[in-house]
C-alpha cells in the first residue's frame, strides 16, 4: 500500500508535489489521451519505415516506398521548363503584334507578363499598376514617353529611363531654385502659371508676371502652351496627371530642385521573350496605341 498523502477533497493520492499550497494530485491519464499517443507512436514507426527519415553520416535512410521530395521538385521543374520553352519559343518568334492578335498566345504573354510584373515591377508602380508619387500610372493612357505604342513600351522596358544603357530614356529637369537660375520670387509666379495650365484657380497677377518666363525657361520643351512632349519625355501640364503631386508646394518644389526618376534598363535583366511578354501585359492594361 502506498504512503503518500491522500487528498481530503478528491480522495485520490498525491505526487507530493506542493506549490504555493496547491497540491499536485496523481490522477492517471486520460484513456482517450494514451490511445492518442500509442497510435501516433505507432504512425511514426510505420513512417520510419517508408519514407526517407532517418540522417546518416553521408547519406539517409530511402524508405521503403523511395520517395524523394528533391526528385520530385526536380521532375516538375522539368515539366515547367519544357511547357515554359514552348511558350517562350513562339514569344520569340512572334512580333508583338501578332502576340496581341493570337489569342492563345496573348493569353501566355499575359499570365507570363502578370508574374513577371509582380516579381520585379510591383515594388514600385504598386501591384496594381496604378504607380504612385513619383512613379508612373501604367494603368491610364498617359504616356510620358511616346503614344503607348508596343515598340515604344518595349524600348522603355529594355533600355529604361535615365540609366547608363546607350539607348535609355533621357530627360533633364532643370533645378531653377537649387541651381540659382530663377529667384523665390519666380518660382513662385512660374507655380502660379503652371497652376492656371491646368484649368484650377491661380493668382492672375503671378501667372500673368510668369507667362514670358515660361515660354523663356520651360517652352523648349513643355511646349509653348504647355502640352508637353512625349519625345523628350517633357509632360503635359494642361492635363490632371501628375507624377510628382498636384499641389502648389508639389509644383513649386520641382520647379526648385528638379526631380527626375530611375527606370531599371531590363534589357540585362530579362530575357527577350520576357519582355515581349511584359510588354504585351502593360500595353493590353493600360490601353495605348
């Protein structure tokens, strides 16, 4: 018979463990909780058994059913790259036009195009497309540079915009503040008159005073009423796109200092067909020419 304390209460015996008062009562396991625990001993064995589980000093046990999580990956990467380089084949083959016209064809551009836009695009024009400050909307039809043609997304993709590939995208803000070539004062006006270019309300005694130093210091390439121009790259001040913001300190703080952006050349990064397939995915989203 055993010695140990009995419980008053309970009437069942103790472990003689006490904490704070507070005895621990010996009471046995759960039946439902060994058949738990037996059976499950009993599945790891059998797993022990068929599947690769145990390390070695150079190697493992293979199971007795050989299975390879490795092998497998392996053969289903195989499997991709060979449906991949079908696709890929016919991206190489086929001008983007003829992409668009295929249905087939352009629905692997688009699903390639999507994945690929997530993967390296999203961080910064948003997983939408919609950009943000400083980054372009590729889901409108604004185009910064050229009409939104196919071949001129394409050469926006693969040479990208102010970088050092021979054939990028290059354009230049002047910094009239920064630099010291136009006062506080004009800059202030030259706001004013960029303001009242895009139909909102503006001081008319500043855009006034501003109207000959616009066509002096920004006309050569916004254009003489300030449309832009997509050759160079120089935006539309008449419309309500803005990539840098739309308010008067937005306005006056580019004026100042400025700012121009950084577009990846992805011609080194991706490969051919990539960008077809990535140009064909931005072209159908955002509707250009």
């Amino acid at each position: 018979m055993s010695d140990r304390k009995i419980d008053e209460v309970t009437g069942v015996e103790t472990t003689e463990h006490e904490w704070d008062g507070i005895r621990e009562l010996d009471n046995p396991l759960p039946r439902w909780w060994l058949v738990v625990m037996w059976a499950s001993v009993a599945v790891a064995a059998v797993y022990w058994l068929l599947m690769p589980a145990w390390p070695g000093i150079h190697d493992y046990t293979k199971g007795l059913l050989g299975k390879s999580d490795r092998a497998q990956l392996a053969q289903e990467l195989r499997q991709l790259q060979a449906v991949r380089g079908q696709g890929a084949a016919r991206l190489t083959n086929a001008s983007l036009e003829q992409i668009e016209q295929d249905p087939e064809l352009q629905s692997y551009a688009l699903a390639l195009g999507g994945s690929v836009f997530g993967d390296n695009c999203a961080t910064c024009h948003g997983t939408g497309g919609t950009g943000g400050k400083g980054y372009a909307n590729l889901r409108d039809d604004v185009w910064l540079w050229g009409s939104g043609t196919l071949s001129e997304v394409e050469h926006t993709i693969t040479h990208g915009v102010r970088t050092a590939d021979p054939d990028t995208r290059q354009s230049q803000m002047p910094a009239f503040g920064r630099d010291g070539m136009l006062n506080p004062g004009q800059i202030k006006d030259l706001t004013e008159y960029v303001v009242a270019l895009s139909r909102r309300p503006a001081d008319t005694a500043a855009a006034g005073r501003a109207a000959p130093l616009f066509q002096e210091q920004c006309a050569a390439c916004h254009g003489a009423n300030g449309a832009g121009d997509p050759t160079k790259g120089a935006p539309n001040l008449t419309d309500a796109e803005w990539l840098y913001g739309s308010s008067r300190d937005d306005i006056r703080g580019q004026i100042h200092a400025g700012r121009g952006g950084v577009m990846p050349s992805w011609g080194t990064r991706l490969s051919p067909e990539t960008i077809k397939a990535l140009t064909v995915y931005i072209h159908a989203n955002a509707g250009g020419r």
